[in-house]
C-alpha cells in the first residue's frame, strides 16, 4: 500500500523529505484504515498453480 499510493508516484529531493512523507502517511492511514477484504481463496491458488486435486 506504502508503495502503490506514496511512493511509486513520487520523487523526494531528499532522505529527509522521504522519511517525513512515509512518517505522514503512516499517520493518516492509521487513523482512516479499514480492514482488508482478502477475496482470493487457497482454491484459486491451486487452480493458478495447477496444483488444485
């Protein structure tokens, strides 16, 4: 999530200004996460796989 949404996107100048953006995303994404809803099962591995009996 860190990667996909800060820093992929981005160029930071500095370390300092790397570690302030993550320090700031870290902060407003505890206070506005919800929990994930994984929907890829253990069966659809399988079949990805060819592993599945």
């Amino acid at each position: 999530m860190l990667q996909r949404k800060l820093l992929q996107p981005n160029h930071f100048l500095s370390t300092d200004t790397l570690e302030q953006a993550i320090s700031d995303f870290i902060a407003y994404y505890n206070q506005a996460a919800k929990p994930i809803k994984w929907s890829y099962t253990i069966e659809k591995l399988e079949q990805k796989l060819g592993t599945h009996s």
